[in-house]
C-alpha cells in the first residue's frame, strides 16, 4: 500500500489532503462525518486579532462550477481560538493550523505574537490577501515588497512552520513567491480566491452586497494549477496547492505540477466526504501505478523533470 506521508519543512503529516481555511470553520461540523484527525491537517478559519462580524448578506452566490464569497472574515478572534478551538482540535487527534489575517504589520505581528504562546499549533498560515490601511488600502499579496514586510513581521515571532498563502489576483505570481522566500517563509499555499462578481439581472444590482468577492471552486483549477507549476519551478519551497480540488485526479494533477500537499476548500461544501474520498483515491491510484510513496510524484510534470 502506497505510503501518504510527507514532511514540510518539518510538519509532518500522516498524509497530504489538507482541509483548507474558510469552508471548514474549525473542524466541528465535519466530526460527525470522519474523525477530525483524518485530513493531513486542518487550516482553521481565518483569524484577526479582535472578533469579526464580517460583511453584511447576501455574501455568498453561487456560480457554474463555483461560488463567490464576501464572508469579510467573520472569526472569534485570536484569544478565542487560543482558549477554545485549539485545544479542542487537539483533543480530536487533529494537526492545526491557524490562518491568520490583518489590516496593518501591527495587526500581523499582534496575532503572531500571541500565537507564539499557544500550545499546541502545528503551523501558521498567513493570508496576505488583506488591503493595508496603512498604505491606501494597497493588498499585501499583490506587491513584492509589502508581501515581504509581512512575511518579516511575523517571522520574527513564528515558533512553527510558517507558510504564506498567495494571491492570484498578480501579473506575476513567481515575484511574489521569490519575495516571501527570502524574507524567511518555510512554505507556500496557493491559490487564494480570484476576484469576481455576479449581477442579478432582476435587480440590475451585484448580488453581493460588497459588490465583489472571491471565487473559489471547480472553474478556478486549471489557473490554480498553471500557478502552482510555475512557482514550483521559481522556488525551493514545499508548496499546497489549492484550488477547485474535488477528487483525487485533481488533486493528482497538484502533486504533478509541483505540490508537495493539497488543500480541499469548497468541495467540502458540496460534498463532506470530499476529503476522505480524495484521500482513498490518492492511494488507490498509487497503486495502480506502482508508486510505494506519494512523494515519488510530486513535480513529474515540471520540464527539468
């Protein structure tokens, strides 16, 4: 039986099938489906520092082969997290990490630095898909330099693996890649969502009430993909690959493209066996192939391979 085991950057999980942050909330829901200890790890629901309400509805529309979100990252709050959530996944068997957000560096080095005292975190994952208030509402993700800034600011404070999310929404994908790399990132996880809207013809209005949100799920795959190619190739850094993951073929297709791990977000949505399912496909499909370990495959369909 093929092996699923894998180690980035010295997390070390039982298998590679990630639930991704955003569709999962912190776990609970999904208990009375499989154990919490089943996916390779959990990417707990985004975090800022103080508790967030969110957006106003409707923020949330569906979409061929997708759906656009505009949550405005509805949360706890770090302390909660801290006190309630974690310990609690803990206790369910689960690898954690906790996915982080903020407006400013201030808010980025606040919610790290109160991480570092936590007990039990496996890995941080920062979302650098945030506007800067500090420099005219300017997204983290989209510029090299303040991609960087925050990848030093919360470093500085990191007491595990730290792995920085990317944006799509670029020209160049590999620049902010490289950015993060040398300001200490141990890992990457990409895509985040691409920005999109829908318009109620009815109402001649967006759907949204923020207008725009982000698009997730099957119709934004093969850009994820491309994106996940070309920055395997830019850096030496574990990747998780995301993005419009609902099977094991797509998430096949990831660990070929470079992905050392994956991540499934909105096909929980649709379907909560999603991650066991792909899980089981992984596997079945490595031994129809006659691959002993699913890192025998990560990065075949790079040209230096």
């Amino acid at each position: 039986m093929a092996d699923l085991k894998v180690n980035l950057a010295g997390l070390a999980l039982d298998n590679p099938v990630m639930a991704a942050s955003g569709t999962y909330g912190f776990g609970r829901e999904f208990l009375k489906f499989y154990p919490s200890s089943l996916p390779g790890a959990i990417m707990a629901k985004g975090l800022t520092v103080e508790p967030t309400a969110g957006n106003p509805t409707p923020r949330i529309a569906e979409t061929p082969a997708g759906m656009l979100n505009s949550i405005g990252l509805q949360n706890p709050g770090v302390e909660a997290f801290i006190q309630e959530e974690l310990p609690w996944l803990k206790d369910q068997g689960a690898r954690v990490i906790a996915n982080i957000n903020g407006h400013s560096l201030k808010d980025f080095e606040e919610i790290s630095r109160r991480l570092a005292a936590a007990t039990g975190l496996d890995a941080i994952e920062v979302n650098i898909s945030c506007p800067n208030v500090d420099n005219g509402g300017m997204f983290f993700g989209t510029d090299p330099t303040l991609a960087a800034e925050v990848t030093k600011a919360v470093k500085k404070h990191c007491r595990v693996p730290l792995i920085i999310k990317l944006s799509p929404n670029v020209t160049d994908i590999t620049a902010i890649a490289k950015a993060v790399a040398a300001e200490g990132a141990d890992m990457l996880s990409l895509i985040n969502t691409l920005l999109g809207m829908a318009i109620d013809r009815k109402t001649r209005r967006p759907v949204l009430a923020r207008q725009v949100g982000g698009l997730s799920g099957p119709a934004v795959k093969p850009v994820a993909l491309r994106m996940v190619w070309q920055v395997a190739q830019a850096v030496d850094l574990p990747i998780i690959g995301m993005g419009g993951i609902v099977s094991a073929e797509d998430a096949i297709e990831f660990f070929l493209a470079g992905a050392s791990a994956v991540a499934v977000g909105s096909g929980n949505l649709t379907n909560p066996y999603c991650i066991p399912e792909i899980i089981a496909g992984i596997r079945q499909w490595l031994d129809q192939e006659g691959y002993a370990s699913i890192n025998d495959i990560r990065g075949l369909a790079l040209p230096c391979r």
